[in-house]
C-alpha cells in the first residue's frame, strides 16, 4: 500500500514538473504585435498591420463611389509602430477602427495645388503678404483643363490655341498678336493623402468656378430695362463690364444690344490665379481736334464766334500691351504714325478779364495715341486686389513723360504727393467743376497759380499706387466728395 502511494507521490511530481517545464518556455517565447497611434495618442494593439489597411479600405466604399477611386486610406497622423511583448493580449480591428474613424477621416491619394500670390497692400504702410490657397485634386489633369478654361474665358479659345499652335497671322497694317500667355502665381504640386472631409475637386467646371470667383459662387439676377446697355448694367450693379461678360455666355462684347426683359446673372470675381496676356497692338484711332479758344477783351462775355470748324485726324499706333485677368495694367508705347493731321477747331469768346474761370467746352487731358485703359467703374484693383469704385479714367499708351495739360482754365488747388495718387495737381475751374490729375512723374505748376485750357500741369508717371505709366483723370462736381463720371464733359467725344 505505501509502495503504491509513493509510485502516486512521484507521478504527481513529474507532471507537475512537466507542467511548469511547459510553461516556462511559452512565457519566454516573444509575441509581435502592432501598436497603433494617432497624433501621438494610442488607440489600441493589433495583431497586423496589413488587416487594418485592408479593414479601413474594405468599410471605404460610400467614398470610393463618391470620388471613384479604387483605395481608401489611413487618416494622416496614424503611425502603426511594430513591438516584441511577452503579453498575450490584443484589441480586435473593428474597435480600432471605431476610434479611428471617430477621431479623424480617412483619406485619399491626389496632389495639393499651392497658389502662392504676392499681394501688395500699397496702404500707408506699405506693407506685402504672401496669400497661399491650396486646391486638392485626384488628377493633376482635371487642374489644368480648368486653367485652361479659365485662359480660354479671358482670351478666348480661338485666340488663345492659335497662339499656343503658332498660328497668328502676322500683322500687315492693323491687328493683334499674343506674344505670351502665362499664370502670374507660383503653383507647386505635391502628392498628399486628402482627408475626405476637405474640399477635393473632381469636376472641372467646378474648380475653373472656384478659381474665378473664390468660395461663395453665388449671383443675382438682373433684369434689363430700356435704355440699359452693358456699361450701365455693370456699373449701377457695382462690378465692371468684363465681369459682366464673364458671367454671361450670351454676351460676346461689351457693344451687344440688350433688350427689355433680358435676365443677366450679376456676379462679382475673386480670382485665385492671375491669367497674363502680353500682346502687341496696332490700330488705328481717331485724334480728336482740339478747340482753339481765343479772347477778344473788346467782346462781352458769352459772345462766341466760330471762324473755324474742327476735323478729327487719323494716327496707326503700335504699343505692347500687358493685361491680368481682363484688366489692363501696363501699356508700353512702340510707335506712332500720323496718318492725317487734326483740324483744329477756332473759337473766339469775348472776355474783359483774366480767364481764370473755366470756359464751356474741355480739352483732353494727354497727348494723343492714348488707351483707355481702365474707365469710370466697379472692378476689382489690379494692384490691391480690393473691389471698388475706380473714379476716374485711366489714359495709358502716350508714354512715360508725355505731356499731361490742364483741361480747362483755373486755379491749382493742390500739388502735391499721396500715398495713392502719387504726384498729384487737382484744378478749381471755378465754374462748379474740378479735376485731378493723379502718377504724374513730375508736376509743372504750383498751387495758386492760375492756369489757362492745354498749359502743361505735369508728366505722365506711375507714382503713387500703379501698375504702370498712366494719367488718372478725375473730374469732382461741387466738391471732392462728388466725383463724375469725366465721359460727361466730353459730349461729343474723347480726344
């Protein structure tokens, strides 16, 4: 009997023996796992990483339909980190998962389009920002057909593959060639994971809408009266007139008649991109005559006598043009040929004292071979980027240092610089009316002077706030506060 127990004894001890032996060596056998972190907080511990990735893209499928790509993917910021524990202990995928989706959205695999825009305030302080806007797309493609698009809104399909094909005629006595087309901004591509809660472009029409008026692509509809025509449409609804046609696939050109009831979308810019177009222009525009006032002391004031009618001339003016977005900004005189002289046009008035008072027609403030290049409008500043009232004309094309005269006889009020008109002389003509003559490179007269219709006052210049050489040409009816449109003291027409 006690042999028997202690073959029992011994057989308990070698099975417990064997049982721990057993033991030892699974606890001192190393487990891999995967440790799972976002932003540096840890979520959980799996067993592969492979599942996970599989997991996140088999639950992806609303966005895969959604954007139709084939692969949904971690949110950036996951970082699964591979361990060696002795621990037997994992989570399961789908509770990772939950916290992952909880925490951050997953993503996809496109490209970040950086705009980078240099934005010059040109305020008192003068200071400069650099303004970044970012795009995502999937496709680099779908980017450049909007830029495209947005080229061909500003220039024209037509004209803009011409250029890009070399097929520009050359120019024989008038016309147009693009010399170059080129996007202002500095645009960097980078591959990225898109979390799928951004704004990801997949549509071009979309993305050429958002480039061309910013974030809120929204309108008002206009409807036209008699008498309306494009520049008054756009003016009283505060945007300029290329805005205007943008907006509107049914108007070509800004001499299209408009018809009562027409209903026109109203639509404000905020570009995202600066569409350059550098051209050369030769054409041929009329010079006006000028009016020849002569005073005769004997006659009394308001006896006027025309002993001579006035006949428009003929000039073929050559001049490199730079526009952005649809607006002129330099324009760079490259020649003048006269091809008939003006006649002028000979008034004698009665006058028995100084003629300080303004007489009833105005000279034209520049030489001849000018561009309008910007009129009494609404638009967005090419220079500061701000959407306002432009309250004067814009006269560019006669050349830096061309002659800017005094439109009608008065007494200088101002001389002097600001930050924004730059070199600046505004005349009191006495008579109601005044005007200002803003960038002048150099002023020729002083305040208190006396001043006769066509005497020098300055030389065209870009000081101040511009984009190039230009004479701003105000015109303020009873006081400064009070500006007109300067069209209205040229009835029958500019020059």
């Amino acid at each position: 009997m006690k042999k028997i127990s202690i073959w029992i004894v011994i057989a308990i001890v070698l099975s417990a023996i064997c049982v721990l032996g057993f033991d030892y060596k699974k606890a001192t056998e190393p487990n891999y796992y995967y440790q799972v972190y976002l932003d540096g907080n840890l979520l959980g511990t799996i067993d592969s990483e492979k599942a996970l990735a599989k997991y996140i893209d088999e639950n992806g499928k609303y966005y895969k339909r959604k954007y139709n790509v084939n692969q949904i993917f971690a949110p950036n910021g996951l970082v699964v980190k591979k361990i060696t524990t002795y621990s037997g202990e994992t989570d399961s995928i789908s509770d990772v998962y939950s916290k992952i989706k909880e925490a951050a959205p997953f993503t996809l695999e496109g490209y970040k389009m950086s705009i980078k825009k240099q934005v010059d305030t040109k305020d008192e302080e003068a200071t400069e920002k650099l303004i970044t806007t970012d795009v995502y797309v999937l496709k680099i493609k779908t980017f450049d057909e909007a830029i495209d698009t947005l080229i061909n809104a500003y220039i024209g399909e037509e004209n803009f593959n011409k250029y890009r094909e070399g097929l520009q005629a050359e120019i024989e006595t008038t016309g147009t060639i693009i010399e170059n087309v080129y996007i202002g901004e500095d645009i960097t591509v980078k591959e990225v994971k898109i979390p799928v809660d951004d704004k990801i472009y997949t549509d071009i029409d979309d993305l050429t809408k958002y480039l061309l008026y910013g974030e809120n692509v929204s309108s008002d509809t206009y409807t036209v009266k008699a008498g309306d025509t494009i520049e008054s449409v756009a003016f009283a609804n505060k945007i300029s007139e290329e805005e205007l046609l943008l907006s509107n696939d049914t108007l070509t050109s800004k001499t299209n008649l408009l018809y009562p009831g027409q209903q026109l979308k109203i639509m404000a810019t905020d570009p995202k991109i600066s569409v350059t177009q550098e051209t050369f222009v030769v054409r041929d525009v009329t010079s006006n005559f000028k009016t020849d006032e002569r005073h005769d002391a004997n006659a009394v004031i308001g006896v006027d006598k025309v002993i001579q009618q006035g006949e428009k001339g003929l000039e073929r003016v050559s001049q490199r043009v730079k526009q952005v977005n649809g607006e002129i900004v330099y324009v760079d005189p490259k020649g003048k040929e006269v091809l008939k002289e003006p006649i002028d046009r000979v008034i004698v008035k009665g006058s028995k004292y100084v003629p300080s008072v303004g007489g009833s027609t105005w000279g034209w403030p520049v030489e001849s071979g000018w561009t309008l290049s910007s009129p009494y409008s609404y638009r967005t500043n090419p220079v500061t980027g701000r959407r306002e009232l432009h309250s004067g004309m814009d006269l560019s094309g006669t050349g830096y240092g061309s002659k800017v005269f005094a439109s009608n006889n008065g007494v200088v009020m101002i001389a002097e610089y600001h930050w924004s008109y730059g070199n600046y002389v505004v005349i009191n003509h006495n008579n109601g009316y005044m005007t200002l003559y803003a960038h002048l490179s150099k002023m020729q007269v002083k305040v208190g002077q006396t001043v006769a219709k066509g005497q020098v006052v300055g030389n065209v210049g870009m000081t101040g706030v511009a984009s190039g050489p230009h004479l701003h040409f105000e015109v303020w009816k009873g006081s400064k506060y009070n500006h007109i449109n300067p069209a209205a003291l040229f009835p029958n027409g500019f020059g």
